[in-house]
C-alpha cells in the first residue's frame, strides 16, 4: 500500500504516535474484498497474514500508527479530552481515481488518551458496527466503512468476559466536531487554523476558492450534516449517542455504538442503555446535530472574522439556514417514500401516514416497502392497521397519485426509496449470540443480505420479517 500520512504530518499535539498493541492468538473473521478492491490495496494472500495485519500485530510498511486528540460534549457535557482511546489511525491511501481513504483500528490497544480503559473491543460491537456500517453504505447512506474484522484470541472484561475483536474501518477522514473543540478549549488558534486547512484539503476543497475559507466550511459541513439528518430519519435508524466527538466533519456517519434501527415505528424511540433521558431520541436528532453544529461554529468563530461579532453574525448567519436545508432534504426523501413529488401537499400526505404508524404501531420499513404494490394491493398495505382510517388515506394517496402524474412511476420511486432488508436489531443480536460460540455463518448470511436492501430476496425473507415480541431489542450497549 502507498500510504499517505497527512494527518501524522500535522504538529505533535494532534495526536500520539503509538503502534497497535499485540494480540495472542489473531484469526480473521471477515474481509471486506469489495472495499479492498476499490481501495487498489495489496494484501497478503495468506489468512494468517491478514489476521495478523488486521490485529496490529504487522504494521504494513509506510503506515505511521497515531492516536487522535480530541474533545467533545458528550451528552451536553463537556469533556476537554477524550481521544482516540482504542484506536489507531494507520494513515490514508489514494486509489487512481483519487479517492483518498483514511484506515483506522478500533480495539487495538491502549493509548494515553485511554483514561484507565483497556484499549480493546469485545466481539459483539465489533460485528454490529461491521454490519450496520455496511448496511448503511449499501442503503446510500455516508458512512464510514468496514474493511475487515479479526477476533483477537484473548478476552475482554465488561460486565462480563467476552471475546476480544478489532474491526479496520475506513472513511474519507476521522476529524471531528470534538477534534475542533480540543484546540478551541486551549485557544491553539494556529492549531485549529492548520485542523481546518486540513479539513478543507481533504473534504470539504470547494471551500477553498471562496472569498472566506472557513465560512465556506461551516457551511458545507452544515450542509453535509443536513442531508445526513434526513437521510437517518427515512431510513428509522436512532445513532444513540451524538456526542460532538462522534460527530464527523465529512458528513460521514460515525461510531456506531448503540445504534438501532426502528421496528414499528415510534418516534420517540430510545435504545441506547445510557441515553437515560432521551437526549438522542429518534426524533431529537436534526434538534441535536444542530446543537452539534453551534459547537463547531463557536470554535470556527477566530477564523470567521478577527472582529468577534462579525464572527459571530457570519456563525449565526449559517447556522440558521441549516433547519430550512435539513427540513428540505427530509421533505424530498419523505415524499420518495410514498411516491410523490415533494410538494406541500404531498409532504401533509406523508406526515399524516407516519401519524397513522404510529398509533397504529406498524412497522416502518415494511409498511413502506409494501406501499409500493397499494396500488395494486391495497389489502396488503391495509392490513397491519387497526384503524378505518387508514383507507381514506390510501384513497387520498391514489388521488394523488392521478393529480399529479405520479401513478406510472410511483412504484418504481418508491421501491428505489424503501428498501426490504435492514439491519434489524434482533438479527444482529442472533449473529452476535452465534459468533460469540464460534459460530460466524448467521453474521456472513446477514451481511451478505444487506449487501442488497432493495432487491427482492425471496429466500432470504425471514430477514424482513419483524421481531416477535420475546425477539424485541429494547436496549442497545457500547462496547466500552
């Protein structure tokens, strides 16, 4: 590989410079030969190498292994240093498209910014990353992605002793909303002059041109934030923990720990065991990422203007476009779902059938997916609603429909819009059951499933099918 180390060439406070610590017993569970195959990597051939390369335990040569300093808020508290306490980021890698990939290890061992912890990853977290990070890419969500996990033949101790893993993931950068809080806590103002130099350089490079740098990139982070916002509420996926340390800069979906995604639908849904107060509700986050985003504005504000309330006029002016941009993408992509273009009316459509859901409790992903054959099936759209007024809905829909030329197309809208297979949550959690006795086929079946979310898989549709009651995953868990 020809690594590129851009981020290690950055000054010593960025990071720690820190190999991987070494595992007992490294095997490969998965690699990710798609990915390695976009990324034009050259990879051993032989399983013991890989495991050994996907552990930490071979450094590959021109990799530069750092550990990244960060801060964030993390649940509305403020915390001035976090950082990468189990992970390592190798360096990035430049195809000859010129797709520029940044390849870090998580659950490689402790660093100084560990705070006591033990540096790794139990399996179970390991696989559910792999798996909904996958799912959320072959859904057309931006995400970081997952190119290999290998379990590390020695355990770790949370509430219980569970095997250990590391998963490589990649993405267009690891910068986050956190990374700038770090140096903004410590005035380092030339320090985070050179984070967001960089920041734009790698991501965000139309910014370059315009006539203020760093608004131009407070704006396109806002407005990569807000189409990422809308594209999680259609889809029902709850991140769990929008701290702004897993809030990506890139626009990338990040950190997937507690995460889940709905089954019937519910929007007040909390999963994660320590989202105590519902903070990252499912509905809260366009509230919260934008919350988020007035973190990162506050930090941008020296470089905005050196007159601190132009500064702060330039940050506020940016920041209030940001809900009329997120409610823009999420009207547009709700209106996909049921087909229709997205008008006013059409949106009061939309809204009115996620009403129905809920006091109606069905299923978010299937009730959609099934709309798409109402037209010639309206039974089977019916059925799963305990209310009469469902009908007078599917009617004003079929109006709809003829008004505005959309009966012809809609199916095809729509089945591009709602995909069949997501990753459910008592499906990850039976993978993970299995894996952890040795048993990975139900974790290569599920993945290999979501490879393809909106094809329809007739063998495969047990994967469709909701949890039964007993099956329901009401708390999702980090794996720190």
């Amino acid at each position: 590989m020809r690594f590129l180390n851009t981020y290690a060439h950055l000054p010593a406070p960025f990071f720690q410079r820190i190999d991987p610590e070494p595992v007992a017993a490294p095997t490969l569970i998965r690699l990710n030969r798609p990915l390695a195959e976009r990324m034009e990597l050259d990879l051993p051939g032989d399983e013991a190498d890989l495991a050994a390369v996907f552990t930490g335990n071979r450094i590959l040569p021109g990799a530069e292994p750092v550990a990244q300093a960060y801060a964030g808020h993390q649940f509305g508290q403020f915390v001035p240093q976090l950082g990468d306490g189990r992970a390592h980021l190798l360096g990035e890698v430049v195809n000859a498209a010129g797709e520029r990939f940044d390849i870090q290890f998580k659950g490689s061992g402790r660093t100084r910014f560990s705070r006591g912890g033990d540096g790794r990853a139990p399996l179970g977290p390991v696989i559910r990353e792999y798996v909904v990070s996958e799912a959320m890419h072959a859904l057309g969500v931006p995400t970081t992605r997952a190119l290999a996990m290998a379990a590390t033949g020695q355990p770790v101790f949370r509430e219980d002793e569970l095997p250990g893993a590391v998963i490589t993931r990649v993405a267009s950068g690891f910068v986050r909303v956190g990374t700038f809080e770090y140096f903004a806590a410590r005035r380092m103002e030339p320090e985070l002059r050179l984070l967001a130099d960089h920041v734009i350089e790698r991501n965000h490079p139309e910014a370059r041109q315009a006539a203020n740098p760093y608004q131009a990139l407070f704006e396109s982070v806002c407005a990569a934030q807000a189409e990422l916002m809308a594209r999680w509420l259609c889809l029902g996926f709850v991140h769990g923990v929008m701290n702004t340390d897993n809030t990506a800069v890139s626009g990338e979906t990040i950190d997937y720990g507690p995460c889940a995604f709905l089954d019937r639908y519910d929007p007040d849904a909390v999963f994660s065991s320590i989202d105590q107060f519902g903070r990252y509700a499912f509905n809260r986050q366009p509230n919260i990422i934008t919350w988020n985003l007035a973190c990162l504005g506050g930090c941008l504000l020296p470089l905005l203007d050196p007159d601190e309330t132009r500064a702060r006029e330039i940050g506020e002016t940016v920041l209030d476009g940001f809900i009329p941009a997120f409610t823009g993408h999420y009207r547009r992509e709700l209106c996909r779902k049921i087909g229709l273009p997205g008008d006013d009316e059409s949106f009061g459509l939309a809204r009115r059938l996620l009403e129905l859901m809920r006091t109606g409790r069905t299923d978010f992903t299937n009730t959609f997916r099934s709309l798409a054959d109402a037209q010639a099936a309206p039974a089977t759209f019916t059925a799963p609603f305990a209310t009469p007024d469902i009908a007078a809905w599917l009617n004003d829909w079929l109006r709809r429909l003829t008004d505005t030329g959309s009966a012809d197309t809609a199916r095809a809208v729509m089945r591009a819009a709602n995909p069949a297979f997501i990753p459910r949550n008592h499906r990850i959690e039976q993978a993970i059951r299995a894996a952890v006795t040795g048993d990975f086929a139900p974790t290569h079946r599920l993945i290999d499933v979501l490879a393809r979310p909106f094809d329809d898989q007739p063998e495969n549709n047990a994967y469709a099918t909701p949890p039964r009651p007993e099956e329901r995953v009401t708390q999702t868990f980090c794996g720190t």
